[in-house]
C-alpha cells in the first residue's frame, strides 16, 4: 500500500497511524485484535515513513539535476510546479486524480482496511464502510461465478451486523492475497507462502474464536457456494436460512394482531401482537478429506476440488440432521420438533395409511400455513400414495404416474431417505412417516466461516508416510422449527 501513496497522502496516513497508536496506548487492557491492529499499525508506520523519506530525497535530487544542468543558460528551476509528478513518483500528484484523502482511494483497493479511518469513528460508521468495501471486494473476488457473487451480496446485505461482522470476514477471506496463500497450504506448498499472503493469513485467523485451521475463502464457502449452485437437500430448498454471526441466532416472531369493528370515536382495544423470540443454536460438525500426493499433483485446480467436496459432504450430514436431528450438538430435526406436540395426528383408522390421512392432514393446517406448505417423505411412502390411485388421479387431484409435477393433493412433494420408509403393523412403536406444512417456519442458521487445517501427511499402522495428505474441516450449523403450529406430522402408531 504505501507505494501507492502520494507524499501528502503519506503524511496525512502517518498522522492517522499516530493517533490510532496513541488511542491504544491508553487503553487500560488491549485485546487479542487490539494487540494485532497495534502491531500491524507499527509495522504500516515504518514503511509509509520509509516511501515518504523515499519521495522526498527523489524530489531533493531532481531538483539539484535540474539545477546543476541550469547554470550558465538561465535562472535555476528549482520549485516543482504543483500537479506535477517526480519521476512518476506522485511527491506532488494531481490533487483530483490523487487525492490527499486516503479516504478518497478506499474503493481502488477494497481489501486494504490500512486505509480506514476507525479511531473517531462510530462502530456503526466503520460497519457502513465494511460492508460497502466489502461489496465491492465481491464484485472483484476471483475464483467466484456470477452466482456465488450474487449470493455472496445477498448474505452481506440481509445479515450482516452493524458492526460488519460478516463484511469483516468476507474481506479478510476473499483477497487476492489470502486465495493465493490458501491455495499453497491446500496444495501442502506452504513454505512458498509470501510475506504479504502470509500477513493475509494472520489477519483472517485473528477473527476466528478458535485456535488453529485457517478460514476457508469466502467465494469457496461451502454455505456460499451451497446457496447459489443449489443444494440436494429437499429441506434446505424450501427453509428459511439465516445466517448466524454468534453461537446462537435470535429471532422475533409475531401474533396475529386482533383487530375490530370499531364504533366512532370508540377507544381503541389492545391489539399489539405478543412477540417472542425463538432461538436456533449452532453446533459443530466436522469432516476429514484424504488424497493422494499423486491426485493433488495431477488436479488443476486444487481450491475448487477442496470447495466442491466439503459442500458435497456438508449437504449429505444436514440432510439426516434436518429431518431427525437430536437437537443436542446436532440441529433439531422436523421430526424430533414436532414429535409429541399438538401438529403430530394420528391416522383416520388406527395402525392403517389411506389417502384419508392425506386429507385430514391438509384439512388440519391452517390456511395461513397451507398457502405456502409442502410435503415432506420417504420415497417409499410416496410409492404408497401412488396406489391409493386407482381412478387416473380422481382420488389426489393430480397425475402422479410420470411424476411431473412432482405434486401431492396440490402442493410440493419433498423427498427425504432419512424420514420413515414404512411401518409394519406387527411391530410396535411410532412411524412418523409424513409431514406437511410452511417449512419456512423450519429456520436453518449458518455460521459462515469453515475452518480447515492442512495435513501434511497421513500415517499408516506403522506410523510412517503413506502417500497421503489430508484436510480436516469444521463449520458450525443449527436448524430448529420456530412455529411448529405450521406443520402437521402423521404418526401411524402401531401397537403390535
């Protein structure tokens, strides 16, 4: 950054760095962050002053050439007209073209958060730049389709914090800088890291709140990349997903407000909705990735292979959790949401699945939640419902034969292998076998921001090489119904 400075952007940056030092100074106890900006600040401080020293001898010298070749001819030129350039060393540049503001600049390199300003700044203020920066660092990001782009803004502008919390981390994972340094450790070429990507590096893991793994690249985020390729998870298509910058996400949900037929000039009643806040914790999931030393040789673009594998086997973990989830250090499942509330019924005739049940379901859901409801089964039980038909659709409404579309009495058939194939009649115990309902009351929360350490290589029984590398990886995800009264579960409970 400071060979881009012009001699007054130099000054006014090291009068900045000066005041920012001094901030920190007296603060009573500095923080982990706070350590690191000092550090980094000290280090920023020498090298403007070195570039600015640079200018000023270069100007120095130029004026004593222009002198010395002067004498005899005319009066020596010695004073630098203003605006012009030294040996395109910019000592004295255009003030419009380059401006004196390092402010002015912030967006010709979205990524060097050197040139803000945050010591008199409000943590909201500094939060608007984050995120503006940040939005163009996505328009910038390489290694990123227009998809993930377009995802990628979508979640900096719906979810960030006021203190740039997800801006902050998009900026310090997604630079030309950290992709390149990533992409050596994946490739276990480490030690041809730079000294700029390895600053990269330490700025990103300083936002982690755990120790050890570097950040995966924003644009190879498997939660980014999962949102805009489109994940095989039926669930995940039809939730509501969030994401989570804590270790709990917050939400606020609402009553209907009671309104009434007034009377003129009649008092008005309480009609404020009663909000509540549901909660969705995250929890932690990990995941290990051999290969060959061989394979990684032979593939070309090692950072994408990584991204694609830890989406796929992420998608293929949530996909059991989502439906029968435990909901302790695992998301909540539907199914283990609803198990036991007032949306789980019971069939129209005990220990027996017939389209009646289909109906009673669809009877049962408010038609609030039935607007927007999908259905939710085993493949298996979709086959079951299928047979029922025996009149060329006059019993479900619609053709199911060719599957197309894939509709059930009207409304969206979702598949999931993990909910219940079927039931046996002779064994007792609860079959929960189809759910219908809003599933974006089913929130789905994601913590953005994949950890992965980089191992270089792999042991056999003997504790000796075998040939292989390996990426272990973890990322944190919660899932949770919010509104269970927008679902309706059919349990046909057998008693043997």
């Amino acid at each position: 950054m400071p060979v881009q400075l012009s001699h007054p952007q130099a000054v006014i940056r090291l009068q900045d760095i000066a005041a920012e030092l001094e901030r920190l100074e007296g603060l009573e106890a500095l923080t982990a962050e706070d350590e690191q900006s000092f550090d980094e600040l000290t280090r920023e401080f020498a090298e403007v002053d070195s570039h600015r020293r640079q200018l000023e001898r270069t100007s120095a010298l130029e004026r004593i050439r222009g002198a010395s070749t002067s004498v005899g001819r005319r009066p020596a030129a010695t004073a630098i007209q203003p605006g012009t350039a030294i040996s395109g060393k910019g000592y004295d540049s255009d003030p419009i073209l380059n401006p004196d503001s390092v402010e002015d600049r912030r967006f010709r390199n979205p990524w060097d958060l050197g040139e803000m300003r945050t010591f008199d700044r409000a943590p909201e203020q500094v939060g608007f730049e984050l995120r503006q920066r940040a939005l163009a660092a996505v328009e910038r990001m390489s290694a990123a389709t227009d998809d993930i782009r377009s995802t990628a803004t979508s979640i900096i502008e719906r979810f960030d914090d006021k203190r740039g919390t997800i801006a902050r981390m998009c900026l310090a994972t997604s630079s030309p800088e950290y992709l390149r340094a990533w992409s050596k450790l994946a490739a276990g070429k480490g030690h041809m890291v730079s000294p700029e990507e390895q600053r990269a590096l330490e700025r990103a893991m300083s936002l982690t709140d755990a120790s050890g793994g570097y950040l995966v690249p924003f644009q190879l985020d498997p939660t980014v990349i999962l949102a805009s390729a489109g994940s095989k998870n039926d669930i995940r298509q039809v939730a509501r997903s969030v994401v989570a910058t804590g270790d709990v996400w917050h939400g606020v949900s609402a009553g209907a407000v009671q309104w009434r037929w007034a009377d003129e000039a009649s008092e008005a009643g309480d009609n404020s909705p009663t909000f509540n806040g549901p909660e969705v914790p995250v929890y932690k999931a990990d995941g290990f990735v051999p290969i060959s030393i061989e394979a990684m040789d032979d593939a070309e673009n090692v950072t994408q292979e990584v991204g694609l594998l830890l989406a796929a086997g992420k998608d293929d973990l949530e996909a059991a959790a989502f439906v029968n989830g435990t909901g302790v250090k695992q998301p909540t499942g539907i199914v283990t949401a609803l198990a036991g509330t007032s949306s789980e019924i019971s069939p129209v005739t005990a220990e027996t699945f017939t389209s009646a049940d289909l109906y009673a379901l669809d009877s049962s859901l408010p038609a609030r939640h039935r607007r927007n409801a999908s259905w939710l089964a085993n493949r298996h039980i979709y086959n079951m419902t299928r047979q029922f038909d025996t009149s060329g659709g006059a019993d479900l409404w619609v053709q199911l034969g060719e599957d197309v579309p894939p509709n059930l009495v009207g409304r969206r058939a979702l598949e999931a292998e993990d909910m219940a194939a079927g039931f046996n009649p002779a064994a007792a115990g609860d079959n929960r076998i189809l759910v219908f309902g809003d599933f974006q009351h089913y929130v789905i929360a994601d913590r953005i921001g994949m950890s992965i350490e980089f191992i270089p290589h792999l042991m056999g029984a003997n504790q000796r090489p075998k040939g292989e590398r390996g990426w272990y990886a973890w990322y944190r995800v919660g899932a949770d119904s919010v509104l269970d009264g927008a679902f309706r579960m059919l349990n046909v409970a057998t008693t043997a």
